[in-house]
C-alpha cells in the first residue's frame, strides 16, 4: 500500500514535468524567439508627434542611410586611394540605390573642401574625417549589414580607421544585444534560482516542482504572446525572467507556509500540502493582482515596448499565478517530510526573527528622515536622457557614436517651413532668406550639421556649365531625375511653397531639455521670415516619449498608490490600516526615485517601469503580513500579538521571496544594454526598500493607526 501510495502521489508531478519538456521543444521548434526592435520602435502608433513624422515622410520621401566615416589625412593618395575602393564596393550591392563620399560626388576631392553643399554632409569641421553615404530604397537586411560589417573591417588601419552608423546600422546592434541579452539571462536565471531553491528548501523534489512551474508558465506566456501577435522587444525579450521571478516568489511563501503546517506552527486541515494552499491563496491571488496593476499601468504609455511589456506582462502574471498553484502543490504532495524533534537552529536565526518580529519606532523614523533626505534627488532626475545614454560607455559602439555626436550629430530634426510672404523657393528673395536661414542655424551650437535645398541649388550651379541661363525651377527638375537621386522631391513640394529643412543634432553636448532646443529652433527659423508648418524627426520623439513616460511615471505611481489604498481597506476593513500600507508603499517610489537623481541615473523608455513594477512586487509581502494579522486577529490574537506572530512565521518567506526577486533581477547586470542593467538594478533597489518597509515602516504605522480605535480591534 505504502509503495502504490507513493506510485500515485508521483504520477501528477512526472505528467507536469512531462508536459514541462513537451512546451519547452514545441516553443523552441514552432515560435520565433528572436528580439525584434523596429525603426519607431521608441514610440506608439498612435502618438500625434509620431503621425505627424509620417506625414512629413508622405510629403517628403526619404531614403534608408547608412553612415561610415573614414577618419585619416584626407588629402593623402593612401587614404583616398582605401576610400575609393571602399567607396566601390559599397556601391556594388545589389540593394545599395546610391553613395557618395569624397570620390564618389564631388567633381574632384578638393572641390570638396570648397563646395557649398559636399563640405557641410561630408566633412567633418575639423576636417579630420569624411562620410561615405550609403543609401537604399529598402530597409538593409542583416545580412547586408554583416557583410558591411565584414568590408570595414578588411579596411580599418590606424591611418584608415572606420566607423559605422545610421539607424538601421544601430537598430541591428540592439536587436543582437537583446537576443544575447535573451539566452544569458535564461541560463543565468535557471543556475541562479536552482542554487536558490537547493538552499532554501533542501529538496531536489521541490526543486523539479519549481523549475517545472517556471517553464511551464514562462512556456505558456510566449505561447500566448505569439498567438496575439506580439513581438520579442526592448523589454518582452526580458519576459521569460520576470515569469521565473513572479511564480518562485509564489513557491517561496507556500513552501514556508507548507513547512509551518507540517512543524505545527499553522494550523490546518487535510494534506499539509492543501492546507498550506487554502492559507497561502487568498494573499497570494491579491499580491499578484497588484503586480498585475504594476504592469497593466504600463499599457497606458505612447511607447509601444512599454505596451507591449504591460500587455506580455499582465498576461504573465496571471498565468504564473494559474500554473503555479496547479503545479506546484503536486510537488508538495509528492515530497514527505522528515522533520526531525529538534533540529539543530542556524547560527543568528533565532536573533534576526526576534529583532525581526518587534516593533522599532526609532528604526522607522531614521527610515524616513533618510527617505525625505534621499527623496530629494527627484529634482534632479534625468528623465530626458541622450540617446548615447542607451549604450554602454567603453564599448566600440558607443566610442564611434560618440565620434559621430561630436562631428556630424546623431539625432534628427525635420522641419517643414513656408515663406511667411508666400513666395515660391523657386524665387530669388526666398532663396537668399534660405541661405540666411542655413547660416543662422549652423552657428546654433546643438547643431551638428543642417541640410537645406539652398546649399544643394548652389552645388547644381557649380557644376554646371553657364548655370546663370537656368532658372532655379529648371534646376530643381533637373536634380528631380534618377541619375541625380530624386533629390528634389526630398527637399521641396510639387508647388515649391513648402521645403524640408534637416538637423542633424548632438546628442550629448546639450545643456537644455529637446523641448527647448526645438522651440530656440523654431524662433531661428520665424526671425529668418518662415513659418515652421511641421516638425518630426528622432529627436522630436525622443523628447515628446521621455515627456510622456515621466508623467506617465508619476501619474502611474500615484494610481497604484490610491488603487492599493482600495485594496487595503478590502483586505483590512480598516480606513487606518489601508493608509498605514499606502504609506508604506511610497517608500519605495520616494526613495527610488530619489536614488536614481543622486546617481545621475537616467530613466529613460525601458527603466522607466521599473518603479511601477518595484511597487507592484514591493505590496506583495505587505499583503502577505496583512492577511496573515487578520487571520490572528480573527483568532483573539491582540494587534501587538498579531503583528509579533505573524513576522516571526513570514520573515524566512519574505526574505526568501524578495531575494529571489533580486536575485532574478540581477542577471539583468550582465546585459550589454545600458538600459537593462538600469532596469534590473532600479527594481533591485526598490525591491530591497520594500522588504525594509514591510519590517519596520508598515508595523509601525499599523500600531499607530490600530492603538486609538477599539472598533478596529474587534473587526479584525
């Protein structure tokens, strides 16, 4: 009997665990895990800046660029002699519709130097490096930019040294580092968190439950992503680690639970395994109901990773909720334990949960003292960072963008304009008011370079023989024709009453916010007689979608805050107590954010969740310590006794569930992706001043809310 006993209490978990193995083969087989970052993928689709962008690329088409530069003494017969051949080669792909570069152009090199229009796109100020453009009709698949890549690195010398960039270059870099990013943290996650369970639990049966759980659930999450059609991106290609942190976080309090029902120190009825379920349920479903409004907050920002990540993550959370507590009891049921009538206490044990489990008002007030101290770095949160700041510093990547910030600029600003009197550009007082208009913006610091159709008229003049018989209309349909790229149709509208101006600005030396920048530019361009009809470009959007996250970001935190203060007052049917937790929980946000404008940490598009998600975790032991206080409370248990018991049972389970958490998170550190290692270390942070929180700020506001009201004492 007791051998079949244990056959059938071993049939469950081997089927899950089989099942576990099936999902695992038919997701790598059948669904594409590869990170996918589009073009606008900094921005929604719906963002009015960004249809706009859209618009203006209606109105104006542009072309696919790649940037390389080729930094060297430019006059050389060497250097110009790699650049020629480099320039061929470029010019013999397939998908590559034009190139230009010092030899491949201008009519000869030194004209270059002189031209109204090659020295501004191709040569650096300091005439130490020059462009070579490549330009598609397409966006450049990867294998075209791996066999660029190839070339460039054939040519590179110390007297030829290259440089690749443009946005599909960069965008292509992002996609490889979130696709390394993807395989080490799930390596990283798996060792991680087995060395955690072995050590916590003890029990390889309980470690087979918790990693069949983890991969059925993160299973189960792409799975449904993928059917919903949403991509590996910025942040989902991060997906799979926060499941395996959000189920084990479950397995934490229901395994401690599990062991209290079996020593005694809980009370329940049936298998220890179902009466550590019906005690660990009714928290648990509220604690991942709260991460689930960390994440559901995401949905509501004009940035489509972090719509995407709210969505993924929503659904991720109540499916490791689901999965879990269909899985996880079996391995419980499966695992017998042997406790022995004394075990022998771990050194310090029984101090941590004595000091752990009393109240210290003192402790609580240099908690928020330090808070309002460190709170203060708020007023200098960077919430609108450089574009540079997305990549790691030290890296070849970010040496070359820095190098193009520096000469040429990396971000770009499209201004459609009109001639307040409404002339034509076809005429020679708008063209003279477009050169004064050239030179009025290229002397404006932020710029790195500007690009209009004045500079690129007057190159048409040059090089054409008696250019003075041609009218301006007759040039600008002459650089209209293929051999010449279609040129005009990218600069100037089909009635010559609106012309695109282009900015390419520096991304680092900027001591004002984009926003500001913008509007000095829109003042140039108004002094100079024109009226700046529409605007786009990056970095447009960069700053329009740094704007919405922070406000999104505070708006965000402030209706958790007051959603958690509806849940408290449910959970404790106490008004007092619900605001003992809402304070409790504006720690964290306080502190973090705080924390990040010391540091000179940027929030930017992928960190950015990291606070929601720190409060959205952060209530979890809160509710878990709540629930379990009433649960005394229900039993006689006075508030002090209450409180006192209920830390002295959960603080194994609190520590245990919140180190997984950072312990899951931390794997985010060994990203190449600034970003990510932002993320991981700002949810870290706000994890580690939750766990502070639950032990010393929520018991000491719950004491002061409960010792005035004797209603709330027998309520309870």
């Amino acid at each position: 009997m007791a051998m079949n006993h244990r056959w059938t209490s071993a049939l469950p978990p081997l089927a899950w665990s089989a099942l576990a193995a099936v999902s695992c083969f038919l997701l790598f087989r059948f669904v594409d895990l590869k990170p996918q970052v589009e073009p606008q993928f900094f921005f929604a689709e719906g963002d009015p800046h960004y249809l706009e962008d859209l618009k203006i690329k209606e109105i104006f088409p542009e072309l696919e660029q790649v940037i390389v530069s080729a930094q060297g003494p430019l006059r050389e017969p060497d250097y110009l002699g790699k650049l020629t051949r480099l320039t061929r080669d470029f010019a013999s792909f397939p998908t590559v519709f034009a190139v230009n570069s010092l030899v491949l152009g201008p009519e000869e090199v030194d004209d270059a130097f002189t031209s109204p229009l090659w020295k501004r796109v191709l040569l650096s100020k300091d005439r130490e490096a020059s462009l070579i453009l490549l330009w598609m009709k397409k966006p450049p698949t990867e294998s075209f930019l791996l066999r660029l890549e190839e070339i460039t690195k054939y040519f590179h010398s110390g007297d030829f040294q290259l440089r690749i960039s443009g946005a599909p270059y960069v965008i292509e870099l992002i996609r490889r580092y979130l696709l390394r990013d993807l395989q080490v943290f799930t390596l990283a996650t798996f060792l991680v968190f087995a060395v955690v369970v072995i050590g916590i639990f003890r029990s390889f049966r309980l470690l087979l439950g918790t990693i069949v759980s983890c991969l059925l659930a993160g299973s189960a999450t792409l799975f449904i992503t993928n059917a919903l059609k949403i991509p590996m991106g910025p942040l989902t290609a991060n997906l799979t680690t926060m499941i395996f942190v959000m189920t084990l976080g479950h397995a934490s309090y229901l395994t401690f639970n599990w062991k209290h029902v079996v020593d005694g120190s809980l009370q329940g009825s049936g298998h220890p395994a179902w009466a550590a379920v019906k005690i660990t349920l009714p928290p648990s479903f509220w604690s991942m109901f709260t991460t689930f409004l960390g994440f559901a907050s995401l949905m509501f920002v004009q940035a489509t990773p972090m719509q995407r990540l709210g969505v993924s993550g929503s659904l991720g959370t109540w499916i490791a909720f689901l999965v879990f507590y269909s899985v996880y009891p079996w391995f419980l049921r499966w695992k017998t334990p042997q406790l022995k009538p004394k075990q022998k206490p771990i050194p310090g044990e029984g101090k941590v949960s004595q000091f752990l489990s009393k109240g210290h008002p003192a402790i609580t007030l240099v908690i928020f003292i330090a808070v309002g101290l460190v709170g203060l770095g708020f007023l200098t949160l960077q919430h609108d960072p450089s574009f540079l700041s997305y990549f790691k510093r030290g890296t070849l990547l970010r040496e070359d963008l820095n190098f193009m910030d520096r000469h040429w600029g990396t971000g770009l600003i499209k201004v459609v304009i009109e001639d307040r009197e409404g002339g034509k550009f076809t005429s020679r007082k708008t063209y003279k008011k477009l050169w004064k208009l050239q030179e009025a913006l290229e002397t404006y610091e932020p710029v790195g370079y500007t690009v209009t159709v004045a500079p690129i008229i007057a190159e048409a003049r040059e090089a054409a023989f008696f250019s003075f018989l041609f009218r301006t209309e007759s040039i600008l349909r002459a650089l209209d024709q293929p051999k010449h790229g279609e040129i005009t149709r990218q600069f100037v509208t089909g009635d010559r009453k609106q012309s695109l101006v282009l900015l390419h600005m520096k991304s680092e030396s900027r001591g004002e916010s984009r926003f500001q920048i913008i509007e000095r530019i829109k003042r140039i361009v108004e002094k100079q007689g024109f009226s700046p009809v529409m605007i786009g470009g990056i970095y447009l959007l960069q700053g329009q979608l740094s704007e919405l996250i922070y406000t999104s970001l505070l708006s965000g935190i402030v209706a958790l805050l007051l959603i958690f203060f509806g849940i408290g007052i449910w959970i404790t049917r106490s008004l007092l107590s619900a605001l003992a937790l809402t304070l409790s929980l504006a720690v964290i946000p306080a502190f973090l954010l705080g924390a990040l404008g010391h540091f000179r940490i940027p929030i930017d598009m992928i960190s950015a969740p990291a606070s929601s998600l720190a409060i959205g975790m952060g209530v979890d032991a809160m509710i878990h310590t709540l629930m379990r206080v009433r649960r005394l409370r229900r039993k006689g248990r006075k508030a002090g006794e209450a409180w006192e018991e209920a830390r002295k049972l959960l603080w194994k389970a609190v520590l245990s569930a919140n180190g997984i958490v950072c312990l899951g998170f931390a794997v985010f550190v060994l990203s190449q992706f600034p970003p990510t290692q932002r993320f991981g270390v700002a949810v870290i942070l706000g994890t580690a001043i939750s766990v502070i929180s639950v032990f010393f700020v929520l018991p000491t506001l719950a004491s002061l809310a409960l010792r005035p009201s004797k209603s709330s004492r027998s309520s309870g």
